[in-house]
C-alpha cells in the first residue's frame, strides 16, 4: 500500500512536473533561441528530395527562414535547414565539411579567403541593421538623437548619467532625467558587436580605439557595476526592457518586433536618421560600389564602407550580411538545388523582405546570379 | 574479466578527458603560465586571458548558494522527519526527491524570468540599506543581474537534491537510536540534533555534490549573473562565472587565436578546483568515520 502510495505521488508529480517543463521551454524556446535549433520540413514528395543544408549567423536567421519556407513551397523537391550556429560557428562547420552553405555576417577575413581561393564564393544576400535601444521611464517613445562620439563614451563609462551636456546638448527639446546609465551589451562573441564597434571607432576613431573593435571587445564600462551582458540579441533586449534608464544595442528586426525605442544617429554627413528601408538602401547604395566584381573575390573590407557610409540619409550602423558558397558541390543534384536557391533569392526573395532588413541594390543581385550560373557550371551541367 | 571492463572503460573515458584538455591547455600555460588564473584582463582582441574574476565568481556564487542550499535543506529534512504528520510527510519527500533528480536548467529558466527583479527591490536593496557596512553588500544595486542573484538560483536549483541525499541518508538510520533516544524522552528536536550529528558525513558529501552542481551550471547562470568582467568585491555587482563564461564565449571561439584553448584551460582550473575539493572532502569523511567508529 505504502509502495502503490509513493508510484502514485511520483507518477503524478513526474507528470506535472514535465508539463511545466515544456511550458516554460516553449516560452524561452521562442525568445531565447540559438544555439543549434534547427528547421526542416518533412519531404512532400515520393522521390528522394535533395537535402542542403545551411548554418550560421542568427542575425539575418529571420528572413532566411522566411524566404526558405517559401522556396521550399515553389521546390517540393528541395529541402533546406537553416541551423542557428553563430557566424562562426556556421564558417567552420562549412569548412569542415558539414554544412553545405553558411550565413555570415562578417565576411570571410582575408587569410582564409586566400587559403580557399578559387574554391569557395560569397554573395551579400541582405543589408541589415544594428539599433540603440533604451529604456527611459516616460521618455520611451521620445526618438533621442545620439553621436557616434556619445555613444563611445557611454561605452567607455567616461558618460555616466542620462542628462550629461554632450547628450542633452544633441536633444535640445527633451527634459533628460539625472539619473546613471545602465549599459548593456553582448555577453557572447558576436557579429552585431562588431558592427556596433566598428562604428564607434570609425564615429569617433580618437575616444574608440581600434583595440576596443571586435566580437568580444572589453568595454570599458563593464567594470563599473551599472553595465551587464546579455546572451544573444533576446538577452540584450531583455535586459534593456527590464532595467529602466538603460541603453544597448540589438538588431533592428529585434527592437521592432518588441517595439523597443529606437534612436536617431547621427551618420557621416551630419544628420541624425533613424533605420528605415530607405535609409538602409540608400547607406549600401554608396557601399555597393566598393564590393567585388565577382563572388569569387575577396570581401574582406565590405563592412569597412558600409559602416558610417557617406550618403546624407543612410543610416550609419548598418552592415551586409553574406552567404558563403563553394564552388564544386560533390552532387549534381545538390549543386542545382544551391543554384535553384541562389537565383530564387535574387529573382524573388529580394523583393518580399520581412520588416527589419532590406535588399542589396540590383548590382549586388547580380553577383548571386553569376555565382548560381559558377555553381552549374563547376557541376557540368 | 567482463567485470573488468566496464570498470576499465570509465578509466579509460577520464583519462582520455584529461589528455583532451590538458592538449588544448597546455598552450596557454605556456604561454601566460600562473597570469592565467591571476590576471583580470580578458580581452580577446588582444590576446589577453585572464580568469581571475570568472574564477572567483564562481567561487562566490557556489559558496552563496551552498550556504543557502545547506540550512534549507537540513531543516526541510528535520521537519518532514521530526515534525510533520507521516502522509504529508511522504508525499512532499517523494516529491522533493523527484524534482530533485530532475535536469536543474528547468528551475533556472524559471528564476532567470522571476528572480532578477523580485531579488532586487525586495532583498538586496535592503541587505543594502540596512547590513550594507559588511563588506559584500556594500555597493548599492543597480540592477537584478548580479552574483547575488546567481547565488540564489543556484541555491533552487541544487536544494532538492541535496535534501533527497540527506533525507535519505537520514531515513536509513537504524530504528535502535530512535528507540534508545525515545527511551530516554528526547524531545523531536534533541533526536534530530543527534541524527544529524551521526549523518556529518553524508552532509558533508552531500554539499560537496551539491557545490559542484552549482559550479557547473552554465547557461541558467549566465542568465542572470550579468556575464561582465568583474571581480566580486561586492556581491550587488554583475559578473560571471567560469561555467557562464565558457558558455558565452565557445560558438565563436574559432573567431580569435588562442580563444578556444584558453576556454579549454578555464575549464581545466575548474576541473583541478572540483578535483582538490572533493579530495578534501572524501578526506573529512573518512577522517569522522574512523572518529565515530
């Protein structure tokens, strides 16, 4: 009777206790995301479908799953997966053999690009952007005009309370609160770091040194006890959202789907702008003219002049995010699938981009139709 | 000889451990030798790694939730056994013991969403206010991410299972001590005391086993520590772990030379840290065992 008792009490709590499980783990399961989810659709279709399988950077991870899904509808006979690695994550994985495509925010740095030259193509599929988002009791709809130059002291802790001059100076209209900033960035190595850095030392070059620009820099607030790290671009967003007069930085598909406040920067020629298709086009307009010529070049330098680029509306903090392709791919079928998807982004998917994100001009569209038309004829066909 | 085998494959498997990390380690000891574990710098750019303050937040963050996780658990233990009616009793300690054995990551996802903000206004800012002279509350909270706040999550996750050790362990004392300690009319309280005196040993092991739960977590942890490069003066600030650190930083470890080896060599400061403490603490356990015979 004792032993049926305590079955009985383990089964049931066991029960209870994996349903709270999966709750919680379907609730974080959305926000937190990363780190190897992975999505493919069973195959409709008799006949052995082609399978290409694709990793790599979450920030353009959005728009890929979006653009996935409607090629598989167009492609019954291919199935794509598009692993949430990490940019390097999804590099190496391509390099070793695993994966067959890889998503990049940055490109491939230029000693790797030579050790494969000739065997491996890049093509900028989508130009996206980095926000500064903060949480400012009763000024969180205010748009706040921030400086490359305010930022990086912010960053450095030289800038500690929300009503200093040098940022009540550039919000002239805006009653600023005394009250210390809370600054958050990235915990993990990552490509919106990057970007986000490589700004505040091309903004700024003499406050942010090139030693401060990077994946996992070692920013000099972090010290002072009122900045944190988040895990991922949910964590940072989590992080600003919960602790008010804080500032960080996400991706802006992210601020705009949890309508996070969003501040105008000021961009090389002066103004202040807030991210928009517009300004983001018109920003890789005048960046697209220093890319390579082919898919097979070297695209180490690209975020160098799509960071702060000229162009009196482009908005300053907005980067190409790529694709790495090889060249030879070890089956017929699969090489025709890559292509079949390469040329399906140019056609189609540039022209039904989810909010967030823009697409490269025509000139850049063309280099993933020149490397599909690589692919096929590396593969005979 | 087939029992051999198994016994021979768990050897081999820790072995082979040992030589993977002390390969990818060895490098960095080379190269920066005991600044390593000494240095506070941690800056990948240029090339500098030191864990110093991922060393002692972890140090800080076990210890708090070891002493939190201890009395909790022993007094849970005295009154499910001592005081609570039996049927009550035994549902909660069969309960306990269940979530005790449970992944603790399911606890952690549920204090990274509720501790933070809860811990902040309703206990760290008056520790601060009132206690705030004693050294590790002295800096006053700005925000819920902080030592403090992984110090307690980790004290949930790993107090089921301390109890469901104890618990057990005090369960299977023979029934001749509760009959000679009834004899005599002990009160519930002064039968508990001499169980527990009897059980050190199993206390003990228990909260080794339940530190080095909490020196491993890794993903609920930096959740909530604030993953900043600090070093624990105070325990209001927010920090990082080894575990939290390592979990940060190795999907993109190939980004940076030498990143994934000093990842490598962070973890073998944990392994030989947990190696030294559960030495020691076998050591005690013997030693009360020859003691009280």
């Amino acid at each position: 009777m004792r032993d049926a008792l305590r079955i009985v009490v383990a089964v049931i709590t066991a029960l209870i206790i994996v349903g709270i499980a999966a709750a919680v783990a379907s609730v974080f399961g959305s926000g937190i995301g990363g780190g190897g989810n992975s999505r493919t659709l069973k195959p409709a279709t008799t006949s052995s479908p082609t399978y290409v399988k694709m990793g790599g950077a979450t920030f353009p991870a959005p728009q890929y799953l979006a653009w996935i899904k409607s090629f598989m509808r167009e492609h019954p006979s291919i199935r794509v997966s598009y692993e949430l690695l990490g940019s390097g994550a999804g590099v190496s994985r391509f390099f070793d053999g695993t994966l067959d495509v890889a998503g990049s925010d940055p490109p491939l740095p230029h000693d790797v690009w030579v050790k494969h030259e000739g065997k491996v193509m890049q093509v900028p599929t989508l130009v996206g952007a980095v926000v500064v988002t903060y949480n400012i009791p009763g000024l969180n709809h205010v748009t706040l005009n921030l400086s490359g130059k305010v930022l990086a002291l912010i960053y450095k802790g030289v800038i500690k309370y929300w009503d200093d001059p040098r940022i009540q100076e550039l919000n002239p209209a805006v009653k600023l609160p005394h009250h210390e900033i809370f600054v958050v960035f990235r915990a993990d190595a990552s490509g919106t770091q990057l970007i986000f850095t490589t700004f505040l030392h091309k903004a700024a070059p003499s406050t942010w040194p090139s030693t401060l620009v990077g994946k996992a820099p070692a920013f000099p607030v972090a010290g002072s006890g009122r900045a944190a790290g988040g895990k991922g671009n949910p964590g940072v967003a989590n992080l600003v959202m919960s602790n008010p007069y804080s500032i960080g930085f996400v991706e802006w598909s992210y601020a705009l789907e949890n309508n996070m406040s969003i501040a105008a920067i000021e961009n090389a020629a002066g103004n202040f702008v807030k991210p928009s298709t517009e300004s983001l086009i018109s920003a890789a307009r005048s960046a697209a003219k220093h890319l390579p010529r082919t898919p097979l070049g070297d695209f180490s330098k690209d975020e160098e002049y799509i960071i702060y680029p000229g162009g009196k509306d482009a908005y300053p903090l907005v980067a190409w995010t790529h694709l790495v392709i090889r060249v030879n791919y070890e089956s017929q079928a699969k090489a025709r699938a890559v292509a079949a998807l390469l040329k399906w982004i140019a056609e189609k998917g540039e022209l039904n981009i989810i909010p967030g994100y823009a697409p490269v001009p025509e000139n850049v569209r063309q280099l993933m139709v020149e490397a599909a038309n690589n692919i096929l004829h590396a593969a005979g066909s | 000889m087939t029992l051999l085998a198994p016994s021979a494959l768990v050897i081999a498997f820790y072995v082979l451990l040992v030589r993977l990390l002390a390969g990818y380690s060895i490098p960095v000891f080379r190269r920066y030798g005991a600044s390593f574990v000494l240095s506070s710098v941690w800056n990948p750019g240029s090339a500098s790694y030191g864990i110093l303050p991922a060393l002692m937040g972890t140090a800080v963050t076990s210890v708090l939730a070891a002493a939190i996780a201890l009395p909790v658990s022993l007094s849970m233990v005295v009154f499910l056994n001592e005081y609570c009616p039996s049927i009550v009793a035994r549902v909660v300690a069969s309960v306990t013991t269940v979530m005790g054995g449970l992944p603790s990551i399911v606890y952690g996802l549920w204090g990274a969403l509720v501790l933070p903000e809860l811990l902040r206004s309703y206990v760290m800012v008056p520790l601060h206010k009132y206690l705030g002279f004693l050294p590790p509350f002295s800096c006053a909270p700005v925000s819920g991410w902080t030592f403090f706040t992984a110090g307690v999550l980790l004290a949930i996750m790993i107090t089921p299972y301390m109890f469901s050790l104890v618990h057990e362990a005090y369960a299977s004392v023979p029934r001749k001590y509760r009959e000679a300690l009834l004899a005599i009319s002990a009160r519930p309280y002064v039968i508990a005391r001499e169980f527990i005196k009897m059980l050190w040993p199993a206390v003990i092991g228990a909260l080794l086993l339940g530190l080095g739960r909490a020196a491993g977590e890794t993903i609920a942890v930096s959740l909530v520590v604030g993953n900043v490069n600090a070093v624990p003066y105070c325990l209001f600030l927010p920090g990082q772990t080894i575990s939290s650190l390592i979990a940060n930083n190795f999907p993109e470890a190939s980004s940076y030379p030498l990143m994934l080896n000093a990842l490598y060599a962070a973890a073998s400061v944990l392994l030989v840290v947990g190696m030294v403490l559960n030495i020691a603490g076998l050591a005690l356990m013997s030693r009360w065992r020859s003691i009280t015979g």
